[in-house]
C-alpha cells in the first residue's frame, strides 16, 4: 500500500468518523466543534489528490470564517435546554433509517465489486489543483455562476443582519 492510499484511507474513515460526530451530538457548540474537524479532514483528503489551493481553501474558509458564522448563529439563537429539543418518533427518523440501511447496501456494493483497474491519475492531475489554473477556469469558464453566487452571499449577509437586529425599547 502506499503512502498516498494510506493517507486517503486515513482521511477518508477520519472524515466519516467526525460526520457521525457532528450528527450524534446532543450540544449544537460540540457539534460545530466536529464539523471544524470534519472540514480539517476534507481538507487532508483534497491534500492526497495534489490541490494544495483547494485544501488551504478548506481550511480558511470553512474551517474559519464559516464555522465561526455558524458558532455566532448557535449563540444567538440561544437554544437553551437540550431536553427541550428532544423529538419522539416521527416519519422522518423511519425514512432516516431506511435512507441509513440504503447507504449500507451501496456502501457493501462498493466494497464488495470488482476494482475496474483504473490506477493512474490523470495526466493533467497537477495541473488542476493549482491556483493558475483555478483562476484561469474561475474567471473564464463559471464568470457569471461566480458573480451570481457572490451576490447571493451578500444578499444572506444584509439579511442576517436586518434580522439579528434587535429593535431597542426607550
């Protein structure tokens, strides 16, 4: 085994391992505190497939700035006593389990089938990861999906704002 499939399968079960973290903690700030470290995994695996641009990205944005969005939201939503957000049986934990014993069966299919013998990467596989090459397609290809989605971020910015504004009785 190498160096490169051992560090993706480290990566890999790491990442699944802080995912059902996050999902199976009672404390939404321990929740959050997974995800950074779920995010931190991502950003090893993207590592093993040489985008050292795309891993850095990983970490400074979601691993940062939008974690640190997400701890804001948690404390000013201040949801008080965990007891209280405790669901009973409902439809949506039965659809839940079987969406759970579907991702098992396609997880043994995975496993169990037979490898197609694709070993090699692409040829343009270090080319890709850059950040030439990532601003050359950013910038040229996806302009306007690029555009679009920043207007969409600064759309959720002003509106975040205009609603965690407190009116101030005199």
């Amino acid at each position: 085994m190498s160096v490169d499939v051992f560090f993706a399968l480290l990566f890999g079960a790491s990442a699944v391992g802080t995912a059902l973290a996050v999902i199976s903690r009672r404390n939404p700030v321990a929740s959050a505190l997974w995800m950074i470290g779920y995010f931190l995994m991502l950003a090893g695996l993207y590592l093993t497939l040489q985008a050292p641009l795309v891993a850095a990205l990983q970490v400074l944005i979601y691993a940062g700035a939008i974690m640190v969005l997400v701890v804001f939201v948690i404390m000013l939503l201040n949801l008080g006593n965990p007891e209280q957000l405790r669901e009973r049986f409902n439809p949506r934990m039965g659809l839940a389990a079987a969406l759970g014993a579907l991702f098992v069966l396609q997880f043994l299919v995975f496993v169990l089938s037979r490898p197609t013998g694709y070993t090699q990467p692409s040829s343009q596989a270090s080319e890709i990861g850059t950040p030439g090459f990532l601003g050359r397609v950013l910038f040229t290809d996806y302009l306007l999906p690029f555009e679009a989605v920043s207007l969409l971020l600064l759309a959720a910015v002003v509106g975040a704002v205009v609603l965690a504004k407190r009116k101030l009785e005199p």
